[in-house]
C-alpha cells in the first residue's frame, strides 16, 4: 500500500500534469481591531515546521506606509532611509540597546488611530476595506507552516531619545497607558506566480487561499505576552500563526488530477481553486516515500463524497475550496416587480458538507443584503449597513438578516421575492453575502457588481381639485388619483386597469379602506369586492380616478385618516395587484393638520 502505489495505480485512470509551477507564498498580515497608538511590529518570523523551528526566507514587498520621523525623535540624521521600515523586520533585533538602533527597532505604521470600522462617534474607519487596513506583506518560498509576529505590548510611557538626555541614555516621556498592538490580527495567505498575485479577497475564486484570525483574549489561540529578554527586558505581544489548510482526514471523491511536486497543503488547495473551471471542489495531500525520495502528492477532486477521519493509510491533509463567489445576478431589475437574486460560485455550504464535517455552516443559514451602493464604501460596512430604503424581502437586525435561501446548492444560493419599490427614479444597489456566520462582521462580503433599479413604467399622481400635489393634508376630504403608464412598457388595455387604497401595514392583498370612496362619472359609489376600482380611460395609457372621497364611521364625507397608503394597482381586471410609486414616493401620504400631535 501506500502513495507510491496509489498514485501508481491512477497514472492510468487519472489525468497528471506535466508541469506545475507552485509559484510563491503570498502573505498579507493585517488586523481586525482598532489602534489607538499605531502598530510598532519588531520582528516576523516564517517556518518550515508547524512547531516553530526551521527558519523561512521571506521578503516584504508592501506595507501601509510607515511612521515619518518627527522631531519627538532626534537622530544625527533627520530623516533616516530605514527608520522604522520594513528591512528591520526580519533583523533578528527586536530590543534597541543604543540610539543609532532606536528608529531601526522594528516597524512603526504610519497612521496611529488605525481602525477598519468605526468604533465609536470620534473614531471612525480610516481605510477603504478592511483589507486595506494596517499591512504588512511579504512573499516566501517552500511551504511556511507557521508564521510568528511580535509587536511591542504596551507600557505608560512614551519613549524616546531625548537630546536633554545622554546620547547612550534612554529619556521618557510620561503618558498614558498605551498599547502598540491589534487585539484581532489576521493572516491572509495566497499565491504570487510571475508578479502576478492573488485578489485581495476572502471570498473571490481568485483571492487568498487560507486566512486565520488570532485573538489575544482568546485562550484557544497561540500567543504570548512577555517580556524578551525574560524579566529585564520591554514586554512584547507574539502571535503565532499555524498557516497549515486542510483537516487531517482522507475526503473520498471523483479524482479530476493528481500532481506531484507540491510542497504542500495550501499549494494543493490552491491548485483546486486554480482548476476550479475543470470542476475541483475538493482536494487532499499526502507526502510519502518512493525509492528512498519524498512524494508530494496532490489530488484534485470533485465534490466530497465521504470522509474517513482514521487516516490508516497516512498522514492526509483534506478539504474543500470553501465558499467562493464567481457572479453575482441580476444586474438591472424593475422596480415594483419582484426578483431573485442569485450568487453563483463553488465550495457553498450543503448538507452533505455539513455532516461530513466540511463546514462550519449550514446551508440555510447563508444571508444577503441589499444595500444602497451610495452608502457603501466600507466593506465592513456591510456588517452595519441598513438594508436599502424601499427594498422588501429582506429583514436585518444589524448583521442578522432574514430569509433563508430558496435554494441553496455547492454552485449557487438564490433568494427569491425581492422588490425594489422606492420612487420613480433609478438607483444604484450592491449585494452583501455571508455565508453563514452572521455575528461575525468579517464575514460579511461586498460582491462586485451593482444592480441598477430602473424606473417605474407606472407612477400615480395625486391632485387636490387641478393641483398635483405629494401629500394631502388631512383636511382634504375629497381628492384625485391619476395612473399613467410609460408608452410601450406594457400592452394591456387601459380599461383592465384597477386600483385601491390601502394602509401600507396591510399590503395590497387587502381591499380598499372602508373610510375612502369611489365615485364613477356619474356619481355612483363603486365598492372593491376583491377586483379594486375601475376608472376613466384617458387614452391608451392613462386612466382617472377623479372622485375619492373620505368618510367617517357615520359614513358622512370627513377628513382623511392620517397615515400612509398604498396605491395598488392591476393591469389584468383586478388578478394581481402590486403598488406603483408616484414621481418622488412610494406611498401616498395623508399628513397631520398644524397643531396636531396625535392622530385622531
């Protein structure tokens, strides 16, 4: 048994590339925390072991820009290339012992209120997106099993060299209790292969292959706050970042590829979102023996039909994409006129996944919103982010939104019976998704795209007497509603049209409000049985209704209830009705009398 002879016996069965590039481990260290006094990172570390040892040589290719000197720090030479700059964070120096090292220890962010969302009134975001945030990146070759970040704690002085002070002596400024470190940071690894690097996304077929949040209040994870050299030295906050993929279980599946030569489980995890077009879904890793050489072995596979966790044939590293986002739709839609919204993609939560212990969600517990694209240049925003005015069939409270999908595969999550009813005028509108853990703010996604609300191809008007008017105060006894369609829009005829007046609480399933009346032409009250009210047809596109009246209980012609009513209306003889927006509203408004401040 064994690789060897697994892959052995596939050659034939299954398809083996030629050639493999695993190109670079691409690294984006960042935080999901707010920093009151900057980040001031003094080392990081890559290895080759999951325990720490076997060091990695990296590079920093880009970081958020580094904190400019000032003349709070006084050296011979004002402006020193590699002060506080990303060459000294991979020195091996990570205490200053005279003032020439002070602005070389380590690497000091440039911004010190750097927070990816607002945090209270004073302290809002400072970046575009999170992942815009606080950064540090850095490349590495081989396969980096553990990534170690040591920051300067914290301490309740601020210290400097001071030129009042000996040139070997340290001067200090007394201050606030001061911390230099995110509580939450994360690690984002992806691919970089011939300059080109991966999307700088969570949830994108392109974007990083794994990610991984440590917190410093979490007893669960890695990390140290200590003082280095022990007792004498500064105190400082070590993360430690297993940056392994994969779960130690064998997944059984359709075999697409198999390919030896990846160094390890990210690179075959990453190989299966590369092949994602040739349909990997899942994927597993084994390194084993072949005539006295190690075997790296990858396999590509389709969905993931069982799991065995034992592993009695070897050390396997197994799993699948994961949810990624490919396309978004629809891109336009209609207002007043439901639609569905589906997001397409691959490694979505299912129930086989689920009880195959593949996700950490269910399928039904995936989440949209439908945001207002104006109001949405945060990505964390979309944490927050109300859903749009006028949009119906999405409730959120803060990040937790209902419905559940309507249909809910591995490819695609689909949510039907949205409508966009708000005004006559366009609008733009983005799209949050979740995948299902929705208290978790990060795990809320702006998709690319937007969705454009084209205009209503049916408004009403409201006239008081031969004055078009938005609202109509509550003194009004007797007004006018007027329906006209855009020319073409739809082919109907004019004298199938219908309308009725309801509460907007009661939607318009429900008949006409009993305190309104309608008159024909000749002044016979007409009553909404449950088809609305017919009207006077004024060409092929526009039909009147020119006698509503108001009424008390009394059935006697009094003011108009105060609230907010619905103009729906049917083009087929009262079958279906759904409401239609004026020219600048979606309801028609009945307003309080000056001095009233309770509605009778």
């Amino acid at each position: 048994t064994g690789l060897a002879a697994l892959a052995e016996s596939n050659r034939n069965s299954v398809c083996v590339a030629d050639v493999y590039s695993p190109g670079l481990s691409y690294f984006r260290l960042s935080h999901r925390s707010r920093l009151d006094y900057g980040w001031r990172i003094k080392e990081i570390r890559a290895y080759s072991s999951e325990d720490c040892t076997g060091a990695v040589t990296y590079t920093v290719v880009q970081d958020a820009g580094i904190y400019s000197t000032s003349p709070h720090y006084t050296l011979t030479d004002p402006n020193p290339v590699d002060a506080f700059g990303p060459a000294n964070l991979n020195d091996d120096v990570i205490s200053a012992t005279s003032p020439a090292d002070f602005m070389k220890d380590g690497w000091w962010s440039s911004c010190l209120n750097c927070n990816p969302y607002p945090v209270d009134s004073t302290h809002g975001a400072t970046v575009a997106t999170p992942l815009e945030s606080v950064h540090v990146d850095f490349e590495a070759d081989g396969d980096v099993q553990c990534v170690e970040v040591i920051s300067k704690a914290h301490d309740n002085t601020g210290r400097y060299w001071d030129d009042a002070a000996s040139t070997t002596t340290m001067g200090y400024d007394q201050g606030p209790h001061k911390q230099y470190y995110p509580t939450d940071i994360v690690l984002h690894r992806g691919k970089s292969l011939n300059g080109e690097r991966c999307s700088l996304s969570e949830i994108a077929s392109t974007g990083f292959t794994e990610s991984w949040v440590l917190e410093f209040n979490n007893p669960n994870h890695d990390y140290d706050l200590e003082k280095i050299p022990a007792d004498t030295g500064p105190d400082f906050a070590v993360a430690r970042f297993k940056t392994g993929c994969g779960m130690r279980v064998d997944i059984n599946a359709d075999i697409i590829a198999l390919q030896e030569g990846v160094p390890g489980p990210c690179h075959c995890k990453q190989l299966c979102l590369d092949t994602a077009d040739q349909g990997c879904r899942s994927w597993k890793w084994r390194q084993d023996q072949r005539d006295g050489a190690d075997v790296r072995v990858c396999f590509t596979m389709g969905e993931a039909l069982a799991v065995d966790a034992d592993c009695t044939e070897g050390d396997w590293y197994s799993g699948t994409t994961g949810p990624r986002v490919t396309a978004m739709t629809p891109t336009a839609v209609t207002r007043n006129t439901p639609f569905s919204v589906a997001v397409a993609g691959l490694g979505f939560p299912t129930d086989t996944t689920v009880s195959l212990g593949l996700s950490p969600t269910s399928a039904t517990r995936q989440r949209i919103k439908v945001v207002d694209a104006a109001l949405t240049t945060l990505e964390t925003a979309c944490a927050e982010a109300p859903v749009a005015t006028g949009v119906a069939g999405i409730r959120c409270t803060g990040s937790v939104c209902s419905p559940s999908p309507t249909l809910a595969t591995g490819n695609l999550v689909r949510f039907d019976g949205i409508q966009i009813a708000s005004g006559a005028t366009g609008g733009q509108f983005r799209i949050c998704y979740n995948p299902g853990r929705l208290i978790d703010r990060y795990s809320w996604h702006l998709l690319p795209g937007t969705i454009s609300a084209h205009r209503s191809p049916v408004t009403f008007t409201a006239m008081v007497g031969t004055t078009a008017v938005t609202t109509i105060p509550r003194s009004t006894t007797t007004f006018k509603i007027h329906v006209e369609r855009t020319p073409f829009a739809s082919y109907t005829d004019v004298e199938n049209w219908r309308v009725r007046l309801v509460k907007d609480q009661y939607g318009c399933g429900a008949r006409t409000e009993k305190t309104i009346g309608f008159q024909d032409a000749g002044g016979t009250a007409q009553t909404d049985a449950g088809q609305g009210i017919p009207g006077v047809a004024d060409g092929v596109d526009k039909v009147k209704w020119d006698s509503i009246t108001c009424f008390d209980a009394a059935n006697t012609p009094a003011a108009c209830d105060v609230g907010s009513y619905l103009v729906c209306f049917s083009e087929d003889s009262g079958a279906t009705f759904q409401s239609v927006p004026s020219a600048t509203e979606n309801h028609l408004m009945v307003t309080r009398l000056d001095g009233e401040t309770t509605q009778p």
